[in-house]
C-alpha cells in the first residue's frame, strides 16, 4: 500500500467516526426533545384561547387568591384524561368552580385534578352526573373550606363522604336525589357551620347522623320526604339557631323532639301534614324567636302549647284547619303580641265566630305593630246562624254578636287534659255547661217527691 492509499483510507476512517459522533449527538439531542415531550403538560389557565375547541375551558384570575372558573365541553373526557394534568401548574389555585357546558358532562369527581390542588379553599361543581360520593373523597385536601355540588344527580353518599376535613365550614348538597344519611357522613367534621340538604330525596336519617357536629349553626332539609323526626335526630347539634323542614311529610310532633337543639331562634315548618302536636314539643326552646307553621293540617292548638318561648317574636298558623285558638288575656303570650316586633298570623284557617275569640278585639286595640294589627283585621271567620252560615270579617263585629253556644267538645277535652289548673280556676271563653240546670231540676223534682212521700 502507497501512501496515498493509507491517507485515503486514514480519511475515511476519520469521516466514518465523525459521523457517528454526530449521529450520537442529534440522538441524544431528539432524546432529549422527546423526554422534555413528554412530560409536557398543558396550562388550564390558558385553555381559553383554544375556544370551545378545548376540553376544558378556564378563566383563572391574577395569583394570589387565585381562581379557576372551568367549563367541562364534551362528554368523553375521561377520568385520567392528560387534560387534567393541565392543573399541575396551577397549585396555587385556591377556587376551583366546575360546571357543565351544554355539551359537556362528567360522572366522576375530577381527583386527578384536585391531587395537585393541596392548598384549594373551595370547590364548586354542578350540572355533572354522580352517583355516588365515595369515601374520604376530599380527605386529602386538608384546606378545603367550602365544598358546593348543587345538581349533580347524587344519590347515595357513602360513610366517610366527608370525613376528615377539619376546616370544613359549608357544605351545600341541594337538587340531588340523596336518599339516606348514615351516621359517618360527617366524621370530624367538628367546624362545619352551614350544611344545605334541600331539594333531595331524603326520607331516612339515621339517629346521630349529625352526632359532633358541634359548630353546626345552619341545617336545611326543605322539600324532601321525611316523615319522622325524633329527638335522636338532632342530637349533637348543640348550637344549632336555624332549622329548615318545609315541605316534607310530617305529620306529627312528639314531646321534646327538638330536645338536642335548645338553641334554636329559627324553625320553619311549613307545608308539611302536621295534625297534631303534643304538649312539651317545644319545650326548652328559650332562644327561640321565629316559629313557622302555615299551611299544615292542624284542627285544633292552645297557646298554651308556645306559652314556654320567651322570646318568641314570630309565630305563623295561617292555612290550616283551625276551629278556634284559645289566648289567655293574662298570659304572657298575649303581653308579647301587644310589642311592636311581634308578629302572629292566624288566617285562611276555619275560625268559627264564638266568644273563644275576644281575645282579638282586645289585641286588636293594644297591640303596638301596625303589621300585626292589620293581621287581625283582615282575619275572617265563620259565623253559624240558624238558616245560614257566612263568613265574615271578625274584627266588624261587636262582641255582643259573638255567640257562645257553638263549641267542640275536643277542644274542651284538650284544654282540660294538659291544663287541669287553668280550666278549674279561669274559663273566660267557656260558658256554663248546659248540663248544670237540667240537673239542678232533676235534684229539685226528686227531692219534692221524696218529701210528698214522706
């Protein structure tokens, strides 16, 4: 071999390793691309300039509180959709809102999302489609302070649901389709303050379900199906001022059912079918200042039955079925419907026109609210006459025009059951028994012939 050839060759050699040395290179280059590739996630906050176009559409505010109103746009993104991951920089999100578009629709809650979202404050989601709330679903997010899923067809919520989270303070469940609460719904949830169950399907609740839940101020269950409440019911709610139970298919009120809840200053029965209500209901209920029960199916109730709340400012009974209402001039109920700030409605209900209602001349002239007293002038009542019945507006009546032969003797045996001192000493409104001169007579003619015997 001349020494050309050997430099040709040596040429060679040091092309072929320049070569691989820059195949090497560009390798390790299009490597390192596709690694930086592949742990590439999209921004969320940024979804917005893809329009409807993108799955998930956000409009997040500047940092610091910083909040993500998202839309969900189709119905297939799936539970580990890479979309999610588009979270991952932006943990320092601390409100998170998630709504259905019109073509949008999920039926899971979106962990994949909310696993990077460790200092998230509130979460808000609706118009989705879950069914069931499983347990210690948000356990992880330690910060949460408001959790809100109005309508999304929940149905069942597992023990544990909400478990674990310390710094809850509202928890809103309305328009959903929960059927039941169990006992460990809640578990230390010890600073929930405002919990709305409303417009659900509810008609069991598990004796304790709300057992520690010591802080809880507000409680909501309007519109729903429950049928029976119980001392047991409430119990753990020791701070408890507002209750909402309108719309729901009670019927009866027992003795200290709202025992657990002595802090109550607002209870709103209305709507339901509540025909009777036993004497001690509401006893202990000294805080108590608003008391609704319009529109049930009470026939017959003495004042005697609130006479226990002290600070009772309103108290509704219009639309029921009410005969009469029995009110103690002396009582210190009737000294509190002549304040200002006190309201008492008694209309729509089937008042009968006797002297049982002197009562409403005498407030009527003292009492210091223009409202109540235009309550009672407006209040109407049925007035039995010989040949025909009217009704007619009370207060236009004289006093001397209220008969006092027309009573209902279940209304008799309720006062003399649960006031055997009141019905001895003080009557007002009852007349002499029409059995006390027919016996007189038969007394006086059985002595005469035991004499003319004689």
């Amino acid at each position: 071999m001349n020494s050309s050839e050997w430099c040709m060759r040596r040429r060679g050699s040091v092309l072929l390793v320049f070569l691989v040395c820059l195949s090497g290179v560009m390798g390790f280059r299009d490597l390192k691309s596709s690694a930086k590739q592949k742990i590439f996630r999209p921004n969320v906050c940024e979804s917005d300039q893809h329009g409807m176009e993108a799955k998930i559409v956000c409009y997040c505010t500047t940092p610091g509180n910083k909040t993500a109103d998202c839309w969900v746009n189709v119905h297939d993104l799936f539970e580990y959709d890479q979309t999610w991951s588009g979270f991952a920089i932006n943990s320092d999100i601390r409100h998170l809102i998630l709504t259905m578009a019109p073509n949008g629709q999920l039926n899971y809650l979106p962990l994949r999302a909310l696993q990077y979202l460790h200092n998230l404050r509130s979460f808000s989601m609706s118009s989705a489609s879950i069914p069931v709330i499983k347990a210690h679903s948000f356990s992880f997010l330690s910060q949460l302070d408001t959790i809100s899923l109005i309508n999304n067809q929940i149905v069942t919520l597992e023990n544990y649901a909400f478990a674990d989270l310390s710094r809850l303070r509202t928890l809103n469940m309305s328009f959903n389709q929960i059927t039941f609460l169990d006992r460990n719904v809640f578990h230390k949830c010890r600073n929930l303050e405002v919990l709305y169950l409303s417009a659900n399907n509810i008609s069991s609740i598990l004796d304790g379900a709300f057992n520690n839940l010591e802080k809880l101020d507000i409680l909501r269950l309007d519109y729903n199906f429950i049928s029976i409440i119980t001392p047991e019911t409430f119990r753990g709610l020791d701070n408890l001022s507002t209750l909402g139970l309108i719309a729901n298919y009670i019927t009866a009120l027992e003795d200290n059912t709202f025992d657990n809840v002595r802090n109550l200053i607002y209870l709103d029965l209305r709507q339901n079918g509540i025909q009777s209500i036993s004497p001690r209901t509401f006893t202990g209920l000294t805080k108590l200042q608003y008391l609704n029960l319009e529109q049930n199916e009470l026939k017959m109730l003495d004042s005697f039955i609130v006479q226990g709340l002290p600070n009772l400012m309103y108290f509704n009974l219009a639309k029921n079925q009410l005969t009469t209402f029995l009110l103690d001039e002396q009582s210190s109920l009737y000294s509190r419907f002549q304040k200002e700030t006190t309201l008492f409605y008694l209309n729509d209900n089937n008042l009968v026109c006797d002297c049982r209602l002197n009562w409403v001349f005498s407030l009527f002239g003292s009492t210091k609210s223009p409202i109540f007293r235009e309550a009672l002038n407006s209040l109407q009542c049925e007035l039995i006459q010989r040949d025909r019945t009217d009704f007619v507006y009370l207060i236009r009546m004289n006093l001397d025009e209220l008969p006092c032969e027309y009573f209902h003797s279940t209304t008799e045996a309720l006062v003399v059951e649960y006031r055997p001192h009141h019905h001895t000493l003080h009557r007002p409104y009852y007349p002499n028994s029409a059995a006390t001169p027919l016996l007189s007579a038969v007394i006086f003619i059985f002595v005469t012939l035991t004499l003319i015997l004689y």
